[in-house]
C-alpha cells in the first residue's frame, strides 16, 4: 500500500502472533496467537495455540470475533469494527460472533476500562494482516506489484489498470499465501480510517430494540428447569431447618435442593441457601415464597451500619497505616495560619444491572455446557470446574449479552449455583435472581469514611494535607484477614497531584462482615468525592474561585513521579502513561469554558467542579443546580469533558460519559445501602431509587482530541458527579453536604 | 391451574397456568417470547411493559387472567420488521448501551406517541417516568422519541 505509513508497534508485534488456520475452515482464516509471557501474564496456564479471530470467506462474508463481554459499551462494535475498517471492509458485509471462555484468547475479563487499550493494536494488526494477503493474492493473480494496491469497500484495486477483484474471489488465494510477520505489516493511516471520518454502525442495535438480543436471562434449552434460590439473609449463615413440604405442593415445583454452605473467603463461591426448581419461574417463585427455613446468621450478624459509620469515624481519627508521604505533616499542620478539616462519609452501594443474575446450566456426565451473562468468562469457566470436578476444559461457556454489568457481573457466584443446580437436578437449569435477590445478596460496593486536614500559610497557600480513608478492602473477598484499603484499592488517591510541600494519606482499619466488591470505577467514587468536596471547601475557607483553588492545589502542568507523590512507584502509571497534570489542568479549564463558568458565577448562578484522573483518563465536570417552583434543588446541567486518548468509536466513547452522568447522580443523590442485625435493608427500587428521566439533567459532553495513547471510557465519568454536585449545592445553599447520599439533605 | 387463551401479537395461544401468573412469565416462560424483560417484578421499573388493547401496562403485576381477554402486543409484535418509527429512531441515535431495558421503553414510548404524536419533553419525562435505564439513556431517548414523533406517518404500524 502506497500510503500506508504506520509500522505495526512493535512492543505488540512480540505479544501476538498472526496465523494462518485456514484450510478445512474455507477462505481466508486468521488466528491470533499469545506470547506465553501474556499468557502468563493473564489468567494462569493457557495453551500457546491460535484461536481464529477473523474469516474471510469465499462468499466475503467477514466473520470477526469478539472476545470481550457486551454490556453496553459497545465493544461488539468497537473492537470487530477497528479490523474491519482497518481490512477495508463493508461493514454491511460483517457478521460478529462472540467468544466462548477460552484461555486462547489471552484476557477476556471485561473490567477495569481496558478493552479498547489493550486490544485496538491487536486488532488493527489482525485487519492489515488480512488485507496484506488479500492484496498479495491480488498482486499475483494480475502480475502487478502488491504495493501498488489498496483495499476498500470489500474489494483490492489496482488503480493503475482500473482492475478490481472482491475480498470472496481471493480468499482462497490469499489463504495459500504464507502470514507476513508483523514487522512487514503496515498500517493504513488514521485518515483513511472510518472512524476518523464519522460514526461507526451499531452492530447490535436492531437487535436490542426489536427483542432478539439474547441475555442470560432468556436462554431455552428443551426440558430445562427454573431455579429461585432462597439465601442466608446474613453472609456466612446456614440453614438450621427446613421444611419444604408446602414448597413441593406448588403446581410445576419439582425439586428443593440444599446447596452447599458458604464459608470464608467469599471468593465467587454461592452464598448457599435453598434452592427452588420448577417448571418455570413463577412457579419457583412461588415455590420459595413457601419454604419453610430457620436460619443460623453465624458472626456477621452483629453487622450494623450506624454502628459501622461510627467506628469508621473512630478509625479516620486516629493514624492508619501511610500510602505515602512527603515532608513532616504533622508539622506542617501545627505550625498552619489555619487549618481546614472536614470528615466524610458514603453507605455501601450495589449494582443493579437492570437484568438481574441469570445463568443456565446444562451438567453432563464429565461436562458442563453455561450460557452466561458474564464478564469474566475465564474465571466463570474455572470456577464452574471447581465446583463440579471437573477440569475446565471440560466446561463450555457460551457468552450472552450482558443486561447491564457495572462490575456484578465479573463474580460468578451465580453462575456456579447454576451449575450446581443442574447436576442436583439431572436436568438443565436457569437460575433467576430476583430483584430482591440482587439488591440483599450483592458484592456491595465499600462503604467508607474519610478524614482530610489541610493547612494554609498566611497567604492562603497550601502548606500541608492530611488524609485518612477507611472503608472495607475487596480484598477482603479474597482474604479473610484483609482490614483496610492497600494498593491499587487506594486509586486516584496514590497520585492525586498536590502542590503542598507536607503530605500524607493513610489508611485505616475497616474489616468487612459483607462480601465487598468492585462496582463501576470503584473506590474512586469515594475518594474522588472526599478530594474534590474538600476542595470546594478550601475554596469556601479562603473565600476564593473554586476553580482557581482546584488549579493551585494541583499546582503547573508537568508529569508526575513517584517522588513527588511520595510512594516508591507510581501506582497508576503503564507505560505511556505516567500521570499529566497538564492534561488534568486542560480538561478542568475547558469544562470552564464550555459551561461558561466564570459568566455562570458573575450572574449568580449555582455551579460546581470536579476534576479527575482514573482508569488513565482525565475527566473534569461542571454541575448546574437551581431552585424549582416548590424551592425544591434541582439539577440542571452537566458538562462533562474527557481526555482518553484516542478512541475507537467516537459515539460509544460519548455514550458511556452520557451514562456515567446519571450513574453518578443515582448514587449522589440515592445510593444508600445499609445493615442490620447483618442483613441487608434494602429490596427493590423502591427502597435503592435510582435517577428516572424526569430527573435527568440535559448532559454536555465533550471529548479532547488526542494523540495520546487509548486510556478507559466506561468508568473514569462516574467519580466526579457526586463532587462536582456537592460544591454546586454548597453554591446554591451554602449547605455543605458530607455525606452521600443528598436527597434527604435536599428534602430538609 | 386454568386453561387460558392469550391473543399475543395477533395470535391466540392457550396456556394452561395458574390465573394469578403474572403475564410476564406466562409470555418469557410459557410461550418464549423473551423480548419482554424482569427487572424488579414490582412494577418499579418498567422493564416488563407491555400493550394491553394499546395501553401501556406492567406485564410483572398483570394476572394472565386479565390479560386473557385483550389483545397483547409484545415488542416482538411491535412492528412486523423491526421498523416502527420508535425503532428506527432508537438506533440511528444510538439509545441503547446493554439494551436490556429497550424493550419496556420503547413500548411505553409507543403509547406515549399513540396519545400524543408531537410529546413535549415534559410529556416524555411524565410518560417514561416509570421505565428505569440504568445504563442512563435517558437524553437520548428524550431526542429519539422527538425524532420518531417527526418521521413521516405510515409505514410500519
């Protein structure tokens, strides 16, 4: 290709290899293989074999697979279509099938905001690869040579002689041919690319508003059965009697089975209980609804949530053990013109994706066939072996749809009760969370607590900046003995940029009595609302432009070091992407402008900021409030810009931003989950709202153009709403609010 | 235990199940239409919406018994090509992220259009109220619900 000018990165070209597997499949078929040093770096041992990523067939049609999960992010679109713009095909021509769990396909766990970063090289290399062979196939077919032809619209042309031959007619051709390493692969440049030049088809989108798209929930096998499961209502309790005659008497109730007892660590193990299996749901339903169970809670029953904030309080008011320090800040703050000091807090928090858990299991003699809404297909797949003895080669794990994700979705405890259930039953069986399964049996997102000190010289300068989290570990999950946030769990706080010249973040005692799990953009929600809470108060204590406070306690645009932060390595810093406060800096003054901030503030009108770096992003928000008829605060606007990087799909990007928007104005204003006597309080949405769209702010998102290496999209929009509407409600009432979530501060 | 006829999409279907079976899992479980989707099973949100003689209705807290002697139409019998104006709309502006609420919505859109064909966003906040999206949509349903009011009529209804 004449104009083509990137070489593929050759740090990828070492961890993946294309292959040809071609032959008996018909047409063109390329595999990709792993490195075993990714291999290893992934999910444990994994064969160092091809698995077959993209095929061209002798009719053209183009079969791409998509190894990541869909829920709602769009990565059926992004990831297949990036090789497919980058073969030159019609994208009419698609056909996109999802991978099954398969240690092949190196990682496959969708978490973490990392899918199109890790994986865009792979499948640009993937698609040039193809198109590579197609044109050689080409070139040898009219004796011309192949760097004089391009690929486009499905088809190699020649535009010297005008000649065009289809993807389908050289397919076979190009099969024959050996695989160019990647080294002599190039890459078309990002302008012919069409996703430079407008937005990319909805692959699944004709299938979700017509009702054909598949999610866990709604996979038929013949004679498969419904499970509804009864669970201890305190985690680590058993039952101690049960009596199921009336359960049994149920019309289309066949079987109550026992499922084992839970024990610590939780891991994605059940949590146990009784389960129902009917005909269908409704009759399990009704099935559970007359069990008859005692229930022994064990020593999680002593778990209370106001009890808890207190001794959370307790802890943030005594040292904890240091993340990281610079200079004497005890010091520092003692020899303060004044200090600020504020605590705050935030209740646990659960999922709910708006389809529940749902799995089906078919358990076979030696085998185990799963159709599973899930976002970990490796860990689900292992974990179903374990659990039934079996090797996990032995189990089949067919990927759906996912209703909704947001991190529930990446523990597979329903999926094993699934499993579990249909080996009991001789039969396959769909296990139904309800709602009210979901909400009282989740992996809560952590509840937590948060002490800050900031001292300030006579000129109102940042001197000093204490700061104290204590909130349950998801380690915890892991490891019994986990008390308190370490590591990755400390976030955006392991590099939060500080101009102070005294420094330190602790972390104090907090054990766990839930299973705590990993919920969209994690503990950055907490940390990034005590952050930039106490920001607003800075700026409140000193009587100055929150913005300008945001911009000095950040301090000048640079890149930061571990040094400076006062940790022996930065935390969230791969390669390519050590933390840029310049970039920090350049989000917060263009959400400014954009929501035109400073003229905003003239007029009196009640604004609030945010700024963030997480998951390699930078996001900065500015929330809108006002008063309405009935003098009640109501949301007005949201402006949100974002720096990932480049993207890969534009509108999905934008989307995503959309939707952090209102997730994190769920949980500001209504996220609150609590226990007592160790179960959970909370049922339904009557109890755990969430925004409606009446109460859906008009969204303005912005996405920075860049150069910059891919970074996350589906998590780093979420942290800063809650922040950014705290200090917008502080500008409207004066009232500053601590403690999430707001509604009820709003009714008072 | 009864023996039921349900017209669904035009079709009459007979069923045998319990009267108070919600309709919901006599349309995903008995006769596998699993466009129809569980969220909460309380009426909360919306998920589960159905056309009851061109009403809008939970289909979580409709007993099979009431709905036996209405016409039913279920997103699979939306539009006889995926091609309602609501449909188009929906995926030329992108609304869905998982998808999974869409359904409800778009059939709770479709009552609202049928009500009112030129809603103003008031009245689509008022008519939707009731269909949660927890991925949060919920700006682009407002503009694909104007965009759907604003196609020519005719077509696929």
């Amino acid at each position: 290709m004449s104009t083509a000018t990137t070489p593929a990165d050759l740090a990828l070209s070492r961890r993946v290899f294309v292959v040809a597997l071609g032959g008996a499949m018909g047409g063109l078929v390329l595999g990709l293989r792993y490195s075993p040093e990714v291999l290893a770096q992934g999910q444990g041992k994994s064969p160092f074999a091809p698995i077959h990523f993209v095929k061209i067939g002798k009719d053209g049609l183009v079969t791409i697979v998509c190894s990541r999960s869909e829920m709602g992010q769009g990565i059926r679109t992004s990831l297949p279509y990036v090789l497919a713009d980058e073969l030159g095909a019609d994208f009419a021509k698609l056909e996109i099938v999802q991978g099954d769990a398969d240690a092949r396909y190196g990682d496959q766990n969708t978490d973490g905001s990392h899918s199109v970063r890790d994986f865009y090289g792979v499948m640009r290399l993937a698609g040039a690869t193809a198109r590579s062979m197609l044109c050689s196939a080409a070139a040898a077919r009219w004796n011309v040579p192949a760097d004089r032809l391009i690929a486009h619209d499905h088809a190699v042309h020649d535009p010297a002689t005008g000649k065009k031959a289809g993807f389908g007619e050289l397919a076979e051709a190009a099969a024959a041919l050996p695989v160019p390493e990647a080294k002599d692969v190039k890459l078309r440049p990002d302008a012919e690319l069409v996703k430079s030049r407008g937005r990319l088809p909805f692959v699944d989108g004709p299938a979700f508003v017509t009702g054909q798209a598949r999610y866990g929930a709604d996979v038929r096998l013949p004679g498969m059965l419904t499970a509804v499961v009864l669970r201890p209502p305190v985690v680590g309790g058993r039952p101690t009697r049960v009596d199921d005659s009336k359960a049994l008497a149920v019309p289309g109730v066949r079987k109550v089975v026992r499922l084992p007892d839970w024990s610590p660590p939780a891991g994605f193990k059940p949590l146990g209980g009784v389960a129902v299996i009917a005909d269908h749901t409704w009759a399990a339903i009704k099935g559970r609804e007359a069990l008859v169970v005692e229930w022994e809670d064990g020593p999680n029953a002593s778990y209370d949530s106001v009890a808890y904030r207190q001794a959370l309080t307790t802890a943030v008011n005594a040292p904890g053990t240091v993340i990281r320090q610079v200079g004497d800040v005890d010091a520092a703050l003692a020899g303060a013109a004044k200090v600020v000091s504020a605590e705050y807090h935030l209740s646990h928090l659960v999922h709910t994706p708006m389809e529940p858990p749902a799995a089906l299991a078919h358990a076979g003699d030696g085998s185990c066939e799963v159709w599973a809404p899930t976002q970990d297909p490796q860990t689900a797949q292992k974990e179903v072996a374990k659990a039934l003895g079996l090797q996990p080669a032995q189990v089949t794990l067919h990927v759906t749809f996912l209703g909704g994700g947001f991190g529930r979705k990446s523990k597979a405890d329903f999926i094993v009760e699934a499993a579990l259930l249909s080996k009991a039953a001789g039969a396959p069986v769909r296990v139904q969370w309800t709602r009210e399964d979901d909400i009282r049996h989740g992996y809560y997102h952590a509840t937590g607590a948060y002490r800050v000190d900031a001292g300030l010289d006579a000129e109102q300068k940042l001197v000093a900046w204490r700061l104290r989290v204590a909130a349950p570990p998801i380690g915890s999950t892991f490891d019994a003995k986990a008390d308190r946030l370490s590591g990755w769990e400390l976030q955006t706080l392991n590099d939060l940029p500080l101009t102070a010249p005294a420094v330190r973040f602790e972390s104090c005692v907090a054990p766990a009595h839930v299973r705590i799990g990993w919920m969209r953009s994690v503990y950055d929600i907490n940390h990034c609302f005590a952050a930039q809470s106490f920001v607003g108060e800075l700026a409140a204590a000193t009587g100055r432009d929150p913005k300008a406070v945001l911009l000095d306690v950040l301090g000048p645009a640079r890149k930061l070091t571990a040094q400076e932060v006062g940790m022996k390595e930065l935390m969230n810093a791969p390669e390519g992407y050590t933390p840029d406060v310049g970039r920090l800096r350049h989000v917060i003054e263009r959400v400014a402008e954009l929501s035109g901030w400073d003229a905003a503030r003239r007029a009196g009108k009640a604004v609030g900021i945010a700024g963030y770096r997480g998951f390699l992003t930078y996001v900065a928000a500015v929330v809108a409030v006002s008063y309405d008829a009935k003098r009640q605060v109501k949301i007005d606007d949201v402006w949100l810009v974002a720096d990932p990087g480049q993207v890969a799909n534009a509108d999905r990007v934008r989307s995503q931003l959309e939707g952090a928007v209102v997730f994190g104005l769920s949980l500001a204003l209504y996220g609150k989950i609590t226990a007592k006597g160790g179960a959970i309080e909370q049922r339904n949405f009557d109890s755990y709202p969430l925004v409606r769209i009446y109460e859906a702010p008009r969204t303005h998102i912005e996405i920075v153009p860049s150069q910059a290496k891919h970074a996350g999209a589906g998590e780093p929009g979420v942290p800063p709403i809650a922040p950014a509407l705290a200090n917008a409600i502080f500008a409207l009432t004066g009232k500053r609010l601590r403690e999430m979530p707001f509604a009820k501060a709003l009714q008072a | 235990m009864s023996s039921l006829v349900l017209n669904v999409n035009g079709v009459d279907h007979r069923i045998e199940a319990d009267p108070d079976m919600p309709l919901l899992w006599a349309l995903r479980d008995l006769l596998g239409l699993t466009g129809t989707k569980y969220g909460c099973g309380q009426a909360l949100c919306g998920a589960c919406t159905v056309h009851l003689d061109g009403m809008a209705v939970r289909s979580c807290q409709t007993p099979v018994s009431a709905a036996a002697k209405q016409k039913i139409t279920t997103i699979e019998g939306l539009s006889e090509h995926g091609d309602h104006p609501l449909q188009t709309a929906w995926v030329e502006v992108g609304v869905p992220q998982c998808g999974y609420c869409q359904p409800g919505q778009i059939m709770s859109a479709a009552a609202l259009l049928d009500a009112k064909p030129r809603p103003t966003d008031a009245e689509i906040d008022t008519a939707m109220g009731g269909n949660i999206c927890r991925c949060g949509c919920y700006q682009r349903i407002r503009e694909a619900v104007h965009r759907a009011a604003a196609a020519p009529k005719g077509g696929a209804r």
